[in-house]
C-alpha cells in the first residue's frame, strides 16, 4: 500500500505550462513565421530563377489570347501615346511649346506606364493570387517584385519601338542613350518598392485596387506626361511649394532623367536641380522602406 502511495504521478502538461517553452524544448516552431530580415533576404535570393521564370511567364500569357498576341506589348502605350497627341498636342496645342514633342511624349508615356503598371499589378499581387500564397510556401515578396519585373521587361520590348520613333523624327543617336540604363534600374528599384507597399495594403483591402486607377490617373497628369514641367514652373506664377512639389515627383524625376538620356533637344537645364541624387532617393526609401514593410507582414499573408 505505502509502496502505491509513494509513487509520483505522471507527468501531465496542465493548462498553465508554458507552451512556448513545451515547444522549444520538443523543437517545434511556428508555422508560417516570418523569418528575421537577413534570412528572407536571403529566401528570395534563392528563388531568384522562380521570380525570373514566373514575370516572364505571365508576360507571355498577357496576350496569349489575343490574335496580335505579344505585339500589343508595343502598340498599347503607343495607341495610348497617340490618344494624347491629339489632345494635349492637337487640341490644347502643347506641341507648340515642346520641341520634338512626340519624341517627348511617346518618351513619356513608355516610362509612366512602367509605372503604373507595376504599381497597379502590385496592388493584386497577393489579394489575386491567394491559392498560390496558400498552396506553397515562398517569401510573399516574389509576388510583387517578379510583377514588377514583368512590366520592365514589357518596357524593354516597347523601347524597341521607342527608339525607332526616336530616328525616324532625326533624334540623333548619341552616348548619352546610356544613361538610360541606370535610369531604368532607380525606376526599376523605386517601382518594386511602391508594388511591395500596394501589395500589403492590398492583401488586407482589397477595394485599394478599385481605387488606385483614380490616384495613379492624377498623378500621371502632375507628372509631365503630355506637358513639359520645367516650362511651367519657369513662368513663375505657381506657389514656391507647387513647383518643388513638381519638381521632385518622383514619376515626373524618372521621366525626365529617360528624356534627357533619349532626346537631343532635352538639356540639363530642363531637369529639376539634383535630378541624380533624388531619383537615387526615391529609389531607396521606396525600395528599402517598401520591402521592409511588406516583410513585417510577412505572416499574415493568405490568412483569414
């Protein structure tokens, strides 16, 4: 009997063990925790061939119905390039004012649709793709980055255009088309970052993507698309603050460093002071803040 009385009980977890420290000690870990910063970098770097592969298929598919297929990748910014023509150049007579303006323009409306496109992709980069976020397990961050990458690689197609519209109205070809090498990477860079923003703010609010074609159509018209930015900041009659506004818009900065690159009539004087050092700004604030806010959310994405 004494014998019964002495032997200790069996060990049982009662409902105020730590459970954390259960885990830990049995090796367990969270599913679907978000991994330090170092780590997830580290992540993406490698299923850089994933996010590769997947941009470059969802371009071929964009069109892959369309009976003109992969040739609307070209015509669509040029149509849109040439509906603005005739307003803005035709009606409102901006083309007077502008030398080489459809040079200028057609420059202009290549560089804000790689924009707009990827912010406008990022934005349903995980709310339109929740069966693949579900279904495997990725950084959440290859969804906007690779839509990002699929609109430069569609701007990559339709500067083939560009630079035969460029010849064909006696832009010479000069060095400085180089220039628009780094220029594409800083826009490239800034364009992920903003996409990585829209696609959190997307992911917990859908209704962001009915909105945003009514943010992004006004800042294309602030951004110097169809008209020239530095002639009607020169006229003086804007308030000091609207023209530094104008100035460092960061869509209205990359625009302008491409024409510069690009256009002959297109001189330094034209570009807002330190048009280098603040697209590099913008580059890094949205690039880096954006990952990073998109990383801190890490967890949540796909869930309830």
């Amino acid at each position: 009997m004494s014998q019964v009385l002495d032997t200790p009980p069996p060990t049982q977890v009662s409902a105020d063990d730590d459970l954390a420290a259960l885990a830990a000690r049995h090796g367990l870990s969270v599913s679907g925790a978000r991994p330090s910063l170092p780590e997830y970098v580290g992540q993406l770097w490698a299923r850089r061939h994933f996010i590769t592969a997947f941009a470059t298929a969802k371009l071929t598919a964009q069109y892959s119905q369309a009976k003109l297929g992969q040739v609307w990748q070209v015509m669509t910014p040029l149509l849109n390039a040439a509906v603005y023509y005739f307003i803005f150049g035709v009606l409102l007579g901006t083309k007077q004012q502008v030398p080489d303006y459809v040079p200028f323009l057609v420059t202009g409306v290549f560089i804000w649709t790689f924009t707009q496109s990827s912010i406008m992709a990022g934005t349903r980069a995980i709310s339109g793709n929740l069966g693949l976020v579900r279904a495997l397990h990725f950084p959440r961050a290859a969804l906007p980055i690779s839509f990002a990458l699929q609109q430069l690689q569609q701007l990559l197609f339709s500067m083939a255009a560009l630079l035969v519209i460029l010849l064909c109205f006696g832009v010479p070809v000069s060095a400085s088309w180089l220039l628009a090498i780094p220029a594409l990477v800083l826009q490239f860079v800034f364009n992920a970052g903003v996409s990585m923003i829209m696609a959190r703010m997307g992911a917990k609010t859908p209704d962001i993507a009915q909105l945003m074609p009514f943010i992004l159509r006004t800042w294309m018209y602030v951004s110097g698309v169809m008209w020239s930015i530095d002639k009607l900041t020169k006229k003086g009659d804007l308030p000091h603050v609207v023209t530094i506004l104008l100035q460092a818009n960061p869509a209205a900065v990359y625009i302008d460093l491409m024409r510069f690159a690009l256009i002959d009539s297109f001189h330094a004087h034209q570009l807002p002071p330190h048009v280098w050092a603040t697209a590099l700004f913008w580059a890094l604030l949205a690039g880096v803040g954006g990952f990073i806010y998109f990383w801190k959310a890490e967890e949540r994405y796909g869930r309830g």
